[in-house]
C-alpha cells in the first residue's frame, strides 16, 4: 500500500499546525502551512492530524484555521483513531482493551488534594484526564500512579502543561495507546518505516512520537521545559531522531520537513510541481 506515498505527514494541532499559543507567528504563516498540507494531499502524501482534542473539538480548530482534510485523525491523546470521513477505527480501540473504570479511578484519587477531573465531553473511553494547578512534581506523579495501578496495572499517564494557565493537564490512558503507538498504526497501513514517518511537535504529550524512531520535529515555539525534557530523553533513546527547529509553528515545520529531505517533493520525484516557501 506504500507505493506513490512519498511519507507519512503527522503533526499536533495546536501550537504545532495551529499558530495559537502566546507567541506570535511570522508574517503569513498560516498561508505557507495551509499551502503546504495543500500540497502534500496534491502529491498523495497522507496528512494525520495528533491531537489532545476529541474528534469534533479538533475539527473545529481545523475549520476555524482553515486547513485542508486530513486523511487521519488520531486524537484523545492517541486513545481514538478517526479516518477523513471521520469513521472510528475499530482496530484500534479492540487493540486498547476495556474501557477505562472512571468510577473506580476517580476513587482511587480522591485523597490527591487539587486534582480536578477535566470535563466530561473531554474524556473517552480509554482516556481519564485531570487538571492540576501547577507542575506537578515527581513524588506526585508517582502517588498518582502507584493508586492508578492498584486499579489496573496496564495504565499508562501523560503528563503535559498548559502554557496559557500553567496548569498540568494528566492524561490517563492504557499503556498501548498514546500518540506514539496511535501514529505508528496509522504507519502500518502504508507499510512505512520510521525514516518515511515524520512527526511535528511542540509539547510534553508529543514527545513518546517525537523520540520513537520517526523523523521528529519541535516547532520553535516549543517551551523550554519541553524542549530540555526532549533533550534528556532523546540521550537515552539511540533510536530517537529528533530536529528542533528555530522558526515558530508551521513554518518550523517546513524546516523540519527541510532538514530530513522530504522537502520539496518534487525533488523526490513527486507529482507536486508547487514548493512552500519559508
């Protein structure tokens, strides 16, 4: 199924695809990423939108910014799996197992002081999230998780800030899903190997995809906690390829796009006859 796709095109929604966080995108940024996916679809190049979104939340980011259809949607933190019709891949939520025991996990939680389910329309199946109001530290990510496990031992939790509030967005979610293995599944169907997956980033719920062996990029605009959390890991990881570009969200981007050669696709011998320009 590999053949005419050039690669895997993935990427965050927002503060990656969308210029939506606090720092200001250049001049016509917008324009060069919608050209872009734009583009990429003309070239038979499957465009998957990540994101932390539920699947009407994300469409509509998509709709107020104006990006073409993507060909996937991976959202829910990589707990849900939505083709362009919007379709759920059933596959997939076979792969993640039961559905999550809210009631117990709440439960389990509910001596953790300040800890607030998030609300309901942003939970799923296989996906529990909750707000802190700060960072949370170690010690209590390890609390949090000793009392998850004691209700199922197959959890997983991703941890991720919230740069307009500052507080901790915790996902909890089966130790198979997340966006990494959510996006290498979508991969599997073109038969794909890392080096023709590319995955752009900008927080700490991207960065299981970034650092799994796919051609991984950090938008400029990443936070500098996330970027040295990157940085760390990626040292333990020998597989990880990792590229933080310096230009602010879509245009960041095309840079990485740039740096690993997969782009312009003509020079790949690609039907696209168009480049996007920085």
């Amino acid at each position: 199924m590999s053949a005419g796709v050039p690669f895997l095109f993935a990427s965050d929604l927002d503060g990656t695809l969308l210029p939506n966080t606090g720092k200001l995108p250049d001049s016509g940024c917008l324009e060069r990423t919608q050209a872009l996916l734009r583009t990429l679809l003309e070239a038979d190049c499957p465009i998957c939108v990540v994101s932390g979104r539920y699947l009407a939340l994300a469409k509509q980011g998509q709709a107020v910014f104006r990006l073409p259809q993507p060909t996937w949607w991976i959202c829910n933190v990589g707990t849900e799996v939505y083709d362009q019709t919007g379709a759920q891949d059933r596959e997939w939520q076979s792969r993640l197992g039961p559905p999550l025991d809210r009631e117990a996990l709440r439960r389990s939680l509910y001596r953790i002081s300040r800890l607030a389910p998030q609300e309901p329309q942003k939970q799923g199946p296989h996906k529990f999230s909750f707000y802190y109001p700060e960072p949370v530290s170690r010690e209590l990510l390890a609390e949090i998780m000793y009392r998850v496990r004691a209700v199922r031992n197959d959890l997983q939790m991703i941890s991720s800030i919230e740069e307009s509030s500052g507080r901790a967005l915790l996902d909890i979610i089966p130790a198979n899903a997340g966006k990494s293995h959510a996006l290498w599944h979508v991969a599997e169907r073109y038969g794909l190997a890392g080096d023709r997956i590319f995955f752009a980033g900008d927080s700490g719920n991207d960065l299981d995809a970034l650092l799994s062996g796919v051609c991984g990029v950090l938008v400029g605009n990443t936070p500098a906690d996330v970027r040295a959390q990157a940085s760390e890991q990626q040292k333990r990881n020998d597989s990880a390829r990792l590229f933080i570009a310096d230009a602010f969200y879509g245009d960041g981007i095309i840079q990485g796009l740039r740096h690993y050669g997969l782009w312009p696709l003509a020079a790949s011998g690609s039907k696209a006859k168009r480049d996007t320009q920085r």
